[in-house]
C-alpha cells in the first residue's frame, strides 16, 4: 500500500472532433506531468472527443477513431510513466455511453461510463448517449482506491456515498462544466455536498474551451475531507498543475498545489467572452474579424473584446455613415479605433440610400417614411460588412446586445449580419457595466493594450440607432434600468406579469414588453450565435416556438 501519489490535473482545450490534436495535446500534458513526477494525469470529461460532440457522436467512423485514439493514449502508458484518466465516447454492443478510462501500464484498467445524462438547459445527452450503470466499484490504482464520478454524477444522489461504501478513498470528476455567471459556487456546493456525507477528498477537472455558444472557463479545484477547496486551478487559463497527496492514516491529504485566484462579476464574464470570441475564430480558421463600428457603446466593447482575444491587427472596424449619423458619433469611434489600434476606415451610405430610394419610388409613390428607410440604411451596412468579409476573409462581429434581440430591437439581415455575437447574452445594463470594468482593468490572457479603449463619451451618451433626426432608444423602449429587470424575470425566471408587476413594474409596460419578446422569436431564430453567460440564453436554453398564442 502506498503512502504518496502525485497527481496532476491537466485543464487543457480540446477542440470538438479534432481527435488527433486532443490525443496530441493529452501527450504533451503527461509528458510535462512526468518531468515534474507525476504518477496520475487526469483530464476532463470526453478530452479525446471534445465536449460536447453533439450529433458528430452518433457517426460511426467517429466513435470508431476515438477508441482507436483511447487504445493509442494507453499503449503509451507502457513507457512507465504517469498513469491517465480520460473521457471518450463508447460503443459497446448497440450502447453508446459518455466514458471514463483510467490507463496504466499498457492498457485500459477501468472503464466507467456515466450514470447521470443531464437533458435540460444546453444538454441533451439521452439523445445521444446510454446511462451506464449504477454505482459501479472504485479503481485500485498502485494501492490507492480512485472513485470516478464522470460530470453529473457528482450531482446524482448517492453516488458518493456507494463508492465510499465500495472503499474508494478519492473522488476524481472528470467534468465538462459549462460556464455561466453562477457556476463556480454551484460547482463548489455539488462537490461540498458529496464530501460531507462521505468525508473524502474530490478532485475536479473541468475544460477549458470556447465551443459554439457553450463555454467553458476551466476552474478545477481539490476539496479536502473537511469541505475547504485546498487546490484552484486559474479561469481561461491551459495548465498542468501538479498536487501532491500523502496518506494520513485512513485519510489522504492533499498537501500541496497551486491556488489561482478566481475572479467574478465584471471581469469573469468579460474574460469568458474574449476566450469564446478567441476560441470560434480560430477553431474556425477565419483570417480575422470585421466590425460596423459606429459610435455607440454596442460596437465599442465589441471591437475592444475582438481586439482582447485576437490582438488588434487581426480586427478591421468600419464607420458606415449616412445623414444622421451625428459628429459626435464620428470622433467617437475614431478615437476608439485609435486607442484599440485597429485598421479603421469611414464608408458613407448615402449613394446607397440614395440608389434605394430611386429604385423604390415607383412604387412607394408618396407613401410617407417609416421604419422601411431606417431598414434600408441598417441593411445596406450589413451589405457593405458582407462585402469586405467575402473580399478579405474576416468574420463579420455582429453586436447587438441580449436587451435587444429580447424585444427585436435589431434589423434581420442588416445590424443582425455576421458570423457571431459576443454581447448576445449581455443586456445592455450589463454592457456599460463591461466598458467601465475594461477601461479600468487589463487581465494577463487579453490581447489589447492596457488603460482606457472605449471614449467616456461613448459609455454616457444616450443610446440611439441614429436611422432618423434625433433618435434615441428611449423613444420605442423604456429605459434599461427598467427593460432589463422586466427582461430577465420573463426569461431567466419565467415569471407571470403578475408576478412581476407585483414586484413594482407597470402592466402596461410588462405586457408589452412581454408581447415584443414573443413576437421576435422569429428573428432570434436567424440570429448569428453567442457565447452564453446568464442562466438561461435565446437558442440552446430557451427553445420557444416561433408560431404560438400565448400571452399571460
């Protein structure tokens, strides 16, 4: 029986279906594990896959190429070098399950398949995968007995407690943990949970990714047997951290690792959607991104986030100006292309407006202007973003905030043009809340210069589209401070209107607002897709039909 154990935890970014990188990456992570002595290597939930695989896990040439992966990662383990535990998906018989593998000397020890398939919010994995059977027995690994708990189950009610029960003396929680503003304490209070009705140690591994709109911000940590989390790996950070365990009679004890220092509120969230900007044009192969800057706070903290995760000459901004853009809104995004150090360059609309307006007046006649006109300028921008995409390779940034896609406060195919949206899960409340944090703060993993990019004038003038004389959002909408508590009661917690009005709101206000939220489903459907940070997001969170009657 041993008395030590090195163990480390390996938080790396595995990219969904590139099986031969994720296998090259898990090698250079045991590699860097053995020269610091490691004895275990321990990765986070599907790392040969990527999480998660969606549908590409039911193709068959692709379950085949990650066994075939998994039994490669195991021979490698004859060298005598540090043991592994990783995740792939498994078909056994005409069953598919979501595994964990521990290998060691040459081969696969242990097999455990996930018990616990979360279908709610951005998971549906009963679509997909098998349950695996319940409670199944710990790992003995050179003598100490390693109890696998693959992501939810950590979460499933006595599962702790049968592996204890079996003698398991560590728990390890290979996970993929998707991020949202709430997730590190929910993480802490599952695994603290698990640890006092059993009194044993938990380990838990968490990725580190960018992935379509689901992230994930890292953070794994070490819980010791009296609930205190002794280990912190850092957020939006690759690593392989080393922790050290002796034996202390019955009980072992984790006695030394690092303890990154988490971060919340402003700067989590901000730091999660650079790394998810970062990671979807990358992972994607763009040259870059383009961005309609246009003076206004949306497009500023846009074009500062591109910059962060891609590093300025990667990002091209563009004025698109018509008769009502105001001068203030063109000094403004100058200067706020100056301080982020992008290639900017000013394109005026008016020859197209002017083209449209011809083209349409046979027809419209003497019909008076209307929203129709302030369409055209926002589309004819989205042509123009269209067209220097398609010309030099970059992907368009779309930049309209959660408050208004919740309202349908956007134009289809005109502001609503691009390959993806940062802020589309950010109201616009929360938006001021990231320029003032970005101004203010800098963070080691952004790529833009530090001190601050977004113009004061920017963050405190009143918002407007600028389609029309003397626009302002406040003139179809209430204002933020107001739509944006009404918005996230309806959305993130389903609230009646009664129920919020009787939180001190007006019902004429919520009923509208409520109204405008369902009848911009439609647009929210053909919306360009955003990384999730609230609790419930428009697209894998809250899937409402488009076509329906209801109103409270």
């Amino acid at each position: 029986m041993t008395d030590q154990i090195s163990i480390a935890v390996a938080q790396i970014a595995p990219v969904v279906g590139d099986i031969d990188g994720n296998v090259a990456r898990i090698r250079d992570a045991r590699r860097e594990a053995a020269a610091a002595g490691a004895d275990l290597v321990v990765f986070c939930e599907l790392v040969v896959a990527g999480y998660p695989p969606e549908d590409l896990v039911q193709k068959p040439s692709f379950q085949r190429a990650c066994r075939d992966a998994v039994l490669a990662l195991a021979a490698d383990t004859a060298d005598g070098g540090p043991a592994l535990i990783v995740g792939a998906p498994w078909k056994d018989g005409d069953s598919l399950y979501n595994a964990a593998f521990v290998l060691h000397a040459g081969e696969i020890v242990a097999t455990r398949y996930k018990m616990r398939l979360p279908n709610y919010g951005v998971f549906d994995e009963p679509r997909r995968f098998t349950p695996g059977p319940a409670f199944p027995e710990p790992v003995d690994l050179n003598g100490v007995r390693l109890g696998l708990m693959v992501c939810e189950d950590m979460w499933l009610p006595g599962a702790g407690e049968a592996l204890q029960k079996a003698g398991a003396e560590i728990f390890i929680v290979p996970h993929g943990s998707p991020f949202r503003e709430t997730s590190l304490a929910e993480r802490a209070d599952a695994a603290r949970e698990r640890v006092r009705q059993t009194g044993l140690p938990l380990i838990f591994i968490n990725q580190l990714a960018g992935q379509d709109e689901v992230l994930f911000e890292g953070a794994g940590f070490i819980m010791d047997r009296a609930g205190e989390i002794v280990f912190r790996a850092p957020q939006f950070i690759e690593g392989v951290f080393l922790t050290r365990w002796r034996r202390d009679g019955k009980h072992w004890i984790c006695e030394d690792g690092p303890r990154a220092q988490w971060v919340d509120g402003a700067e989590m969230t901000y730091r999660a959607v650079t790394m998810a900007v970062r990671d979807y044009v990358n992972k994607n192969r763009f040259k870059g991104v383009i961005i309609g800057l246009s003076g206004g706070v949306d497009s500023a903290l846009t074009a500062a986030m591109a910059v962060d995760a891609l590093g300025a000459d990667r990002v091209r901004c563009v004025m698109m100006a018509s008769r009502y853009t105001s001068r203030e809104s063109l000094e403004d995004a100058g200067a706020c292309a100056a301080l982020l150090g992008v290639d900017y360059r000013s394109i005026s609309i008016e020859p197209g407006v002017a083209a449209f307006d011809e083209m349409l007046a046979p027809i419209f006649g003497n019909l008076d202007k209307d929203t129709t006109e302030e369409n055209i300028q926002s589309r004819l921008r989205g042509v123009i973003l269209m067209a220097l995409s398609n010309k030099f390779g970059d992907m368009v940034l779309t930049t309209g905030n959660k408050s208004e896609m919740s309202v349908g406060y956007a134009t289809l195919y005109g502001d609503m043009n691009g390959g993806y949206n940062p802020l589309k899960d950010i109201y616009k409340t929360d938006v001021f809340a990231l320029c003032r944090w970005r101004n203010e703060n800098h963070a080691v993993d952004l790529k833009g210069p530090s001190g601050g990019v977004i113009p004061e004038r920017i963050i405190i003038k009143p918002p407007s589209a600028e389609l029309r004389e003397d626009q302002k959002d406040e003139d179809n909408l209430p204002p933020y401070d107001i739509l944006d508590p009404i918005l996230e009661m309806l959305v993130e917690k389903e609230m009646a209107v009664s129920e919020i009005v009787a939180e001190g709101y007006d019902e004429a206000v919520v009923r509208r607002i409520e109204h405008l939220l369902y009848v911009a489903e439609y647009k929210r459907r053909q919306a360009a897709p955003g990384p999730k940070v609230t609790a419930v997001n428009f697209g894998r969170d809250r899937r409402y039909p488009i076509t329906h009657g209801w109103r409270d």
